[in-house]
C-alpha cells in the first residue's frame, strides 16, 4: 500500500468489496499476498445487504406466512393474521448484520487492509481513492452490478427497483412486476404469499427466459394455482402515477392499476465512472471482456464476478475471486465456466439447475435424449405437498452411455438438490453411474436417483 511517490507496492489491489472481491482478498491473503481491498460501502456488497441474503429472509418469511394459512391441510390448527413488516425487516436485517459482523471478522483476521472510498483505475496496477493511490502488482475489477430502470421511468415510493422493495414498510395490496425473470418471479411469489394480487408483465414469450423452457411450463402452472397473473409476450409502453396509484400500460392497449410497479428488468454492470474505459480497459455493452483466465488485456489487470459478460450470481462471483487470488498466487487453478455453475431461484415452487437447456445440447451435441421424472412419485415430496418434476438432458441417443449434461428441476426445496446435481453434471457421470449411489429413504433427493434410473433403462416407480 502506499501513496504516490512511495517504493512500496501491495500484491494485490481490489476494487470492490463484494462476493467477488472479498474471496479474491481472503484467499489471496491466505496465500500470503498483501491485500488492498477498496469499498465505498459496506464489504459483502450487494449480495448481503440488498440482494441474496435479504431477499431469501424475505422468501423464507413468506414460506412462514402460507404454513400458517395452510395448516388446517395437514391437521395444524393455525391462522393467518397479517404481515408485521417491522418484523420482517427486524428479522431480515438481523439476518444481515450477524453475516456482515462474521465477514469483517474474517477480514481483519487475515490482515487485510481495508480502504472506504469509491476507487477509479488509473492505469495498470494503479487506483485512485480520493487523494491517494494505491499501487498493486495486481489490480482486480469487482465493482458488481446495479438494479436497471427502464428510460422514462422515474422512480419513487410507488415505482421501485429491487432495492426499493426491500425497504417496504407495507405491503401492497396490488403489484405489478415488470420482468419474469429471478428478480421478479422472487418478489412475485413472496408477495403473494404476503396477501397481495400480483401481476408479472414479462416481454418474451415465457417466464424464467434464461431457464430450460421446461422450467417456465412448470413455473407457469404453479402460479396459475396460487392466482398469480401473467401477461407473457407483451412489452411495457409506460407507467402513469396519480396519488398513491399507478398504472401500468402494455402496448396490447390493456392498462393494469396497482399500488407498487416493481422494476425488475435486470442488473448492470457496475463499471461506470471507476475509470475503466479511460485506463485502455477492454469493454463491449457496459461489461469489462475477458479471457477464460479472466484477464482483461490491460497488463496485470483482472476481473470478476457480474462486471464480466454471463450469469450474474454472487457464487460465480466467489469462485471468481478465488481463481484470481490462486492465479496470482502462481497455483494455475483450472477456470471457472459458467456451464458448471448451479442456478436456483427462490421462488415458490424453486427451481434449480445446472448444466446446458435442451435447445443448448441440441446445438452442442448430434443427438440428445431427455427424460422427466414427476415428483408425484417421490414419498418426501408428497409429505411436503409439492408438485413439480426433475428433467434430465443426456448427451446421445435413448438408451446410450451418453453423459447428462443438464438437470432441471422445479418444485419446494429443490434447491437444496443441486448439489448433487452440480457434480453429476461436473463429473461427467452416465446415468448408471447415478443410478448405482443408495439415495437416503424418504427424501427428495431420491428423485434424482429414480430419474437416473429410469434414464438408465431400469425405472422403478415410474409408469411405462
């Protein structure tokens, strides 16, 4: 660390505190490299104090809310009587604060040093906090991402981003959602639960775009059944504030009143006014390009997580760091690729995946072979009273020793399955290989071992 004219030079400088940034500095610091890391908020970023964490407390609050109106269905007698929002944001920042305690624990611990400020990239190994620079062999871009709007919409106590919705001290009776994607079919399901009639305007013809269209089929059905609307293939033209009302227009002509409009359309990238472009930092679109290495062409210069072009999630953003603090540290780690990177969206039902959609195998391989598994089948599953399926892409035609390349599933907790899932897919497995491992008896995680069964050619409960 040092300033402008010192010989001194840190191993490492990151710009940026989040999921990405804070791996990068407490692996690299493991490793025994001096770490800078410089955050103008608080370090966890986005995804602690306005994103992952809080929005899956706000879920879990929910899950809460429809246990107790659904009691009376497994013999409970329980009520509902209403949200208490102050406790919900008692709970959810609890949640946060006992996480960001731990985490600056952990970064002190590991001798990092820690700089409050907004940083700009000078040049190669150079960033400017206000009237210091640090200098660093190394200099890591992992500035995250915002929430987008949408150009003539101005935002207010009645037309929020996911941030804003986050503070909510009430909740909406009527509420549209602008976008179907995570963001929006999270905080579509979440209020729903709450008691509110909610509506999710989404352009593209299906929910959940980025998923196998197996999933958004699923996902459809099941928010039909908790009266859930949606308005699929149809683009926004604008949104009208008068009082405590807004209305929405749709360019069908159909105009829609709600109490909250939520702007869900997306995340950017973070990387405006930190100086990248003006360094010489490589840039298409607002995202910072980079090699499989995450170079970014600019001499010892690096970066991570939702600034790069791909998924935008906290954990590829982890792994992220973690390759470039053990890149630096002359390790050689194998890359991450965002194929290998297991998805889940929180929603209810969730779904969880991880490896390539149909449509993407079939553009990669000759030939592909999928088969679904209901989870009507699975005993833990109808304890739980969830409906949904797992789909599983193989690689080759029925009945080869092709490789599964992807696993699809929706229904309650499914999320907690993606692990296996991940290393099916990672190691490359066969479906006899699957089929072979002794799953738990009741779980859900039995489903996927019935699947790999029945893809295997040996089904067991399933019909045909």
């Amino acid at each position: 660390m040092s300033e402008t004219g010192s010989a001194s030079t840190t191993d490492l400088v990151i710009l940026g505190g989040g999921s990405g940034g804070y791996a990068c500095a407490l692996r690299a610091a493991e490793l025994g490299l001096s770490v800078v890391l410089v955050e103008k908020d608080k370090i966890g970023g986005t995804c602690l104090h306005r994103g992952c964490i809080p929005t899956k407390a706000l879920l879990h609050a929910a899950e809460v809310a429809d246990s107790a109106r659904d009691g009376a269905k497994v013999g409970v007698r329980s009520t509902f009587d209403g949200i208490d929002m102050a406790g919900v944001h008692s709970y959810k920042d609890g949640v946060v604060g006992r996480l960001h305690k731990g985490l600056q624990s952990l970064v002190a611990s590991r001798g990092i040093t820690v700089v409050d400020g907004a940083g700009t990239l000078e040049g190669p190994g150079v960033v400017r906090v206000g009237d210091r620079r640090y200098r660093g062999r190394h200099v890591v871009l992992a500035t995250g991402s915002y929430a987008r709007s949408l150009p003539g919409l101005e935002l207010d106590d009645r037309i929020v981003t996911s941030d804003g919705a986050l503070a909510l001290d009430r909740v909406p009776e009527r509420v549209v959602v602008l976008g179907g994607g995570v963001i929006g079919v999270e905080f579509a399901s979440a209020w729903r639960s709450f008691g509110a009639e909610v509506t999710i305007v989404e352009a593209l013809p299906r929910l959940v775009p980025a998923e196998d269209e197996f999933c958004s089929t699923q996902l459809s059905r099941a928010f039909r059944r908790r009266k859930i609307t949606t308005r699929t293939g149809v683009r926004f033209s604008g949104a009208t504030r008068s009082g405590d009302t807004v209305t929405v227009s749709l360019e069908n002509g159909e105009e829609i009143e709600a109490d909250l409009l939520l702007v869900a359309v997306g995340r950017g990238p973070n990387t405006t006014g930190h100086g990248f472009a003006e360094a010489g930092v490589p840039m298409v679109e607002g995202h910072v390009t980079v090699d499989e290495r995450l170079r970014t062409g600019l001499d010892g210069v690096y970066a991570v997580g939702d600034v790069t072009p791909g998924l935008q999630l906290a954990h590829r953003g982890f792994a992220h760091g973690i390759f470039v603090a053990e890149e630096v540290a002359g390790l050689s780690p194998v890359p991450p690729s965002d194929d290998r990177i297991p998805r889940v969206t929180y929603c209810d039902p969730e779904i969880a995946s991880v490896g390539l959609t149909e449509d993407a195998a079939r553009e990669r391989y000759p030939e592909v072979h999928t088969l679904t598994y209901d989870l009507a089948g699975n005993g833990r599953s109808q304890i739980l009273q969830t409906s949904g399926a797992i789909k599983l892409v193989q690689a080759g035609p029925s009945g080869s020793d092709g490789p599964v390349v992807g696993v699809h599933m929706v229904g309650s907790r499914v999320g907690e399955l993606v692990g296996e899932a991940q290393l099916i897919y990672n190691w490359e497995a066969v479906p006899a290989d699957v089929a072979a491992l002794i799953h738990a008896h009741p779980t859900q995680s039995e489903a996927l071992g019935e699947a790999h069964l029945a893809l295997a050619g040996k089904p067991l409960h399933t019909h045909g």
